[in-house]
C-alpha cells in the first residue's frame, strides 16, 4: 500500500483497522509523516468546502428556476400555503 492511500485510510477511519494502528504509530514516530498528514488532511477539508459550495450554488440556481420561472407557478403556491398555515 502506498504512503498515501495508507494516510488516507487512517484519517478517513477506512480499512483495516491494525493497519490504521500501524499508520497512527508511524505518524506519532515520524515527524515528516504527520507533516504529510496534516496536509493531506488539510487536503481533504478544502475539498469537502469546495464540494459545499458548488453543491449551494446548483441549489441556489434551482431555487432561483422554481421561483421565477412562469411554468412552476403551480410549485410555488403550493409552498407558499404550506409555509402561510
């Protein structure tokens, strides 16, 4: 297994759990280990914001189609008398 694919498996929780062991004992021993996965984990953080966001902008443009457009007409009164009761 690789560096990486080990680190990843050990900060995601994922695999073989003696194996996520054996990484946390070898980050804890190596300080250019644990250097590399505070970046990685870093990484994967900044991905998962990035993911966030583009996920809100298509909802954002969504809610803006369904409320403005002349053929949801429809959808629209039937939110807004649930959200009037």
């Amino acid at each position: 297994m690789t560096e990486t694919k080990r680190l990843e498996n050990w900060l995601l929780e994922k695999g073989d759990i003696g194996e996520r062991l054996i990484t946390e004992a070898h980050v804890q021993l190596n300080t250019d280990l644990k250097d590399k996965g505070k970046w990685q984990s870093l990484t994967y953080k900044m991905v998962h914001l990035y993911g966030r966001q583009e996920l809100i902008a298509e909802i954002k443009k969504v809610e803006e189609k369904l409320f403005s457009e002349a053929e949801h007409k429809n959808f629209r009164e039937r939110i807004r008398s649930i959200f009037r009761k």
